[in-house]
C-alpha cells in the first residue's frame, strides 16, 4: 500500500507543463492513493482531474478555488467527507476532505489538509487540526491517515497536538518512522519555490530556510500492523522540480488477516 501527499502549487507559471511533469513522477510511482493540495482550474477542469487520468486513479475534489484540496485514490470511494475545518475568522484558512474506500478488503480513511497559511497562523493551524481529529476518531474502526500541506514544523504546537507530545492523541508520523535525512518538503533552492519567493519580494531564495512543512500520519499505535509505515521518501526532487514543495511518498505496511487491522 503507497500513499504519497503532494502541494502541487496553483501558480499559473508552468501550469499545464507542470502538471503533466508530476503526472509522471506520480505514475513511477504507482500510488494506491494521492492527498493533493493546491488543485487548480486548468482549462474546462483541474489539475487533480488531470493527474487522476494520466495515471488511472479516481479523483474526489474538496472544495476551493486555486487552494482546493482532493484524494486520487485506485479504488472507488464509498464515503466523501468535505469538511468545514474552519472555526475561526483568519484570513488564509485552512481546508481539508476525507473518504473512506477499501482496498485489498481493508477499509482505509484518507484526509487531504491544506491548513492555514502565514507566519502568525500557527494558533489557527492548531483550531483546524484539532476540528480534524476530532472527525478522524469517529473512524477508528478503520486504518485512518491523514496528510497534506499543514505548513508546520515538526516542534510546533500543531503536530505535537497529534503526535501525543501535547495531549491524548497518537498518531504516527510516517517520516520519523520511515524517513531517512531531514524530510525537507519546502527549500529556498527549488526552482518553483524561487518563483514563489520573487512574487514576495524576496530575490534571494537561497536564504530562506529548509522545512519539513508536508507529512502524513497514521492514527493510533500502528506498528508491525496495517498502516504501519515501512519505507518513506520525497518525489519532485531535481530535475523533476515541478511544484514548490516536495511531495512525500510512504509505503504502508498491508496485512491481510483483518485480526491485524485494529485490535
């Protein structure tokens, strides 16, 4: 089982070239499922709904324009969730939608988070992860990921709300667990987020720093179990740089005996 979570980048710049760039780098692959965030109008559809053709996933959109969040996944969802995360007023909010869909005979609940934006939203971030596993609980009968574009650190108040550093939560974080190096999804010198960096005024890239901003989590204590993450690496990397952020790729552990599911 391979999930891999990937900001794709809703700049114009490139758009089309871009998407069909990380189309490929998708199908190598070969992904059960794909969290995206930043899926972008592109023509008379988007660039979700383009890269689920190209690499034969089906596509399930979360609301947005331009920052919209979807899930491809290899099977037919059974449940869509485009929940309102949003209980607070800041100005680049956060989104997030989640399904349910089986596959192999076991029943996965996949989220896709995009969490609010900017150098003073980590207290919103923390309103927005707290409204997502307060849904995610109401599926603990089911191997329950999550992941996306959280624009948080792992030190901050955000992960550590769901990593059982800063309360009962515990979900696993599949770099830490199966990572290897920094996991740095977000660095000055990739060439897209230079684009991103001049639009800011800033035209010295190379000076922002590296951060591991994209992740994905598995609730509960999973090891040695379904869901466990066994192997993990970043996709986009040079010469394939087509969004400003790394996309992140986990290999899941799948047991079939549904006794390995949840005890």
């Amino acid at each position: 089982m391979r999930i891999a979570t990937w900001n794709i980048w809703h700049s114009e710049w490139e758009l089309e070239k871009r998407t069909y760039g990380i189309s490929e780098t998708l199908k190598r692959e070969n992904c059960d499922a794909v969290l995206i965030q930043e899926n972008t109008p592109l023509g008379k559809t988007t660039t979700a709904e383009i890269i689920a053709e190209e690499t034969g996933l089906h596509p399930t959109l979360g609301r947005g324009h331009n920052y919209g969040v979807a899930i491809l996944t290899r099977e037919e969802p059974s449940c869509l969730y485009d929940i309102d995360i949003v209980k607070h007023d800041y100005k680049h909010h956060g989104k997030y939608v989640a399904l349910t869909v089986s596959i192999n005979n076991v029943k996965y609940y996949l989220g896709s988070a995009h969490l609010a934006w900017g150098s003073d939203a980590e207290p919103y971030r923390l309103k927005e992860i707290t409204e997502i596993n307060k849904h995610a609980q109401e599926h603990a009968q089911e191997v329950t990921i999550i992941g996306g574009d959280f624009n948080a650190v792992p030190d901050s108040s955000t992960l550590r709300h769901i990593n059982g550093l800063e309360g009962p939560n515990l979900w696993v974080d599949a770099w830490s667990t199966a990572g290897d190096g920094a996991g740095y999804t977000s660095v000055g010198n990739n060439r897209c987020g230079a684009v991103t960096a001049a639009a800011r005024g800033n035209q010295d890239p190379n000076m922002l720093p590296s951060r591991r901003i994209d992740h994905q989590f598995v609730r509960e204590w999973v090891y040695g179990r379904t869901g466990c993450p066994i192997e993990a690496h970043l996709i986009g990397l040079p010469p394939e740089e087509n969004s400003d952020h790394y996309g992140v790729s986990v290999e899941l552990l799948e047991l079939l005996d549904p006794d390995n599911i949840r005890a």
